[in-house]
C-alpha cells in the first residue's frame, strides 16, 4: 500500500513539474518575481541611474516608484506603492560598443551608454533598441598643457602644417566624442585615419581602449590629445595632465551642436517580457533627470558617491552636460544628423545603411515603455 501511495504522489509532483515547463514554454515568462539587469557604463553621463537609486524614496511620494536596497550599489527591489515589482542587478558594463553588446548577449537587459554604439548595434541586426533618450553634449578636445594650440582654429593650422601627424585618443572605434571630432577634420579637410601605416596623415587616430585610458595616455605622452567625454577631461585638469581647447559640440560644421550623447536602450525580449518593471524604471529616471537640471548638489553627491571622482571634478563636469528624457522633435533632428554623419563615416553596413533619418525608428527605437511612463508619471503626478 504504501509503495502504491508513493508512486501516485511521484506522479502527481512530476505531472505538477511538467505542467509548470509547459505553461512557461508557451508563455516565455516565469511565474515568479521578475529579474532585471541594469547596466552603465560608469561615469556621469549615466547620473540619472544613480540620482534615482539614492533618491527614489523622495521621488515616490509623487510617483509611488521606490527602491529598497538589498546591497548598495549592485542589488535592488523596485517597489509600486510597495508592491515588489522586480529585483534589480546594478552592474558596471564597458563602454562605447561593450554596452550594446552586454545587451545582445543577455549579459544585462537595460543599459546606459552611447546613441552611436546603440545605432551601430541595431545596424548590426542585434536585438537592441533604443529605448529612451537620455543625455546630450559634455564631451570635449584636451590636449596636453603645453601643446601649442590654445583654440580649435589654431589645431587646424598646427595640423596642416605639421611634418608628421599629430596623435589623437579616442575610447572606442564608436565613441561619440570620436565621430564628432571625425566630422570636424573632415569638414576642415585635414586627413586622418588609424593606421600608423597610412602615409600623408595629418591627425592620427589612436583608439587608447577605454575612457579610463585616455588621461593615461596623455600623460605618458602616447597621445597629443583627445576627444573625450567627461568627467574625464575635468579630472585631466584637476590633475594637471591635460588642458581643455573647447567643447565638442562648438566644432564646425556645427552639426552636433546639443547633439544626442547617451541614450537608454534594452534588449527586445526584456522588452516584451519585463515591460512593467522597465517602464515604472523610466518613471524613476524621468524624475531624477529632472532633479539633476534643478538641484546641481544632489546630482554631485550621487556622482561623486556612484564613481569615486571628487566634488571638484562633478562640479565642472555635470554642468557641461545636458540631462532630458523628452523625446522631442529637436531630439529626433539631432539624431538624424546622428545617421547622416554615420552613414557619411561608413559606419552602417546593413540595416540602417543609407536609410533616411526618418526611416530609422522604426528598426532601432522602440519609444512605447517611454510613452506610459511619462503617462504614468503624469498621472500620479495629476492624483497629489
């Protein structure tokens, strides 16, 4: 009887069990509390992901969306008017390419990083999409104290009468801060190009393999100078080894003036299948965008705690920068100017090669999960 008994309640636990698998076969989602894995890069053009993990029991008081931390810095639970709605795992990816990447492999699921890699990685075919604006300008030319040019038309004349090419950092092959400055040489008609090889150059591009790396560079003497973003080029001259000449967005053709820096962007399948706990994130980055452009000292305090650079740097940084999450008609504008200057560099290979601008969105955005948390957000906002 009771071999009997056992047999019937294995049947019954392994009928349960495969029951189970099947219904998350067909539905693609698990029945428990949703995971998900955020990732940034690691300095302040992300500061929006940290403004609203250290403030969002403040910002709930309007939005209802908090946090509680399990591990500060890495482990999260997102709340709703303090239903659990996920667990979240902050991570630091690698810049430029590395994110998008991260975000094709599944390694994270939301990520923070540059409207450039972003475009080159939907381009690609990857399951990526751009999920939201998020930041634009703050990144900058610094060359060494003592290099001759004090102003951008005085580098131009330095380059064209040069005997040998002056050497230029970059992080990433599709670092924003590259293509913009690669934009202006070719408008100013000075050639360039990254093989040491290649004869008749007059600006060599170096790519130095990191943000981290570009002050290293600098100050060993590798490079003459780079494009960059910050905080970088703020803790070249806090630290005396580098001298800003002038803000990128300055350069001519005066194509990226306020032009689009980094973006949000996620992976297709946690879109579809983790929709609620990205969207109420978005409330909370909306929020946080909008303290960082009213309240300077809360976005120093969340930066400077997040990435361990000083007040000083934060200070002359974050200021450089502008921080807004609105999809405007001036933001899809610049954007387009975006895939017009990566469509004229070569860049697009495939699916967005010689698109119109206006044609893009519909393979690399996907604006929906922004749309209703600006609703929601509204909403809330509208029942105080």
């Amino acid at each position: 009887m009771r071999k009997v008994t056992f047999i019937l309640v294995a049947l019954l636990i392994c009928t349960v069990f495969l029951a189970s698998c099947k219904q998350k076969e067909e539905t693609g989602k698990s029945t428990g509390i949703t995971s998900l894995k955020i990732g940034h890069v690691g300095h302040d053009h992300h500061t929006a992901l940290f403004v609203a993990l250290d403030n969002a029991s403040e910002f709930a008081r309007q939005s209802g969306i908090s946090v509680k931390v399990v591990e500060d810095r890495k482990f999260y639970e997102l709340l709703d008017r303090g239903r659990k709605i996920a667990d979240l795992e902050i991570m630091k990816v690698g810049g430029a390419s590395k994110m998008p990447t991260a975000l094709a492999q599944n390694v994270i699921e939301v990520g923070f990083g540059g409207v450039a890699p972003v475009l080159a990685s939907a381009d690609s075919g990857a399951p990526v999409k751009l999920i939201a604006p998020l930041h634009y300008k703050g990144d900058m030319f610094v060359v060494k104290p003592d290099f001759p040019a004090k102003t951008w038309k005085e580098f131009v004349t330095i380059a064209k009468a040069t005997d040998k090419p002056l050497r230029i950092g970059y992080k990433n092959p599709v670092a924003v801060a590259k293509l913009v400055f690669e934009e202006a040489l070719k408008h100013e008609g000075i050639t360039f190009g990254g093989d040491p090889s290649q004869t008749g150059l007059q600006v060599q591009m170096i790519n130095v393999k990191g943000g981290s790396k570009l002050n290293v560079s600098l100050g060993s003497g590798l490079i003459d100078g780079y494009a960059g973003n910050n905080p970088f080029p703020a803790i070249a001259v806090e630290t005396g080894i580098g001298r800003i000449v002038c803000d990128l967005e300055e350069l001519p053709p005066g194509t990226f003036r306020d032009h689009p820096c980094c973006c949000i962007a996620a992976n297709v399948k946690a879109i579809e299948a983790k929709s609620e706990a990205i969207m109420n994130l978005l409330v909370l980055f909306q929020q946080a965008n909008e303290t960082i452009n009213s309240d300077l000292d809360k976005a120093v305090t969340a930066a400077v705690r997040w990435l361990g650079t000083s007040e000083s740097v934060e200070r002359m940084s974050i200021p450089t920068s502008g921080y807004s999450m609105d999809p405007s008609e001036q933001w899809h504008q610049t954007m387009g100017k975006w895939i017009e200057a990566m469509n004229g560099l070569g860049i697009f290979k495939d699916k967005l090669k010689n698109l119109k601008p206006s044609d893009v969105p519909r393979v690399a955005y996907d604006l929906s999960l922004l749309e209703k948390a600006r609703n929601k957000l509204a909403q809330r906002r509208a029942e105080k």
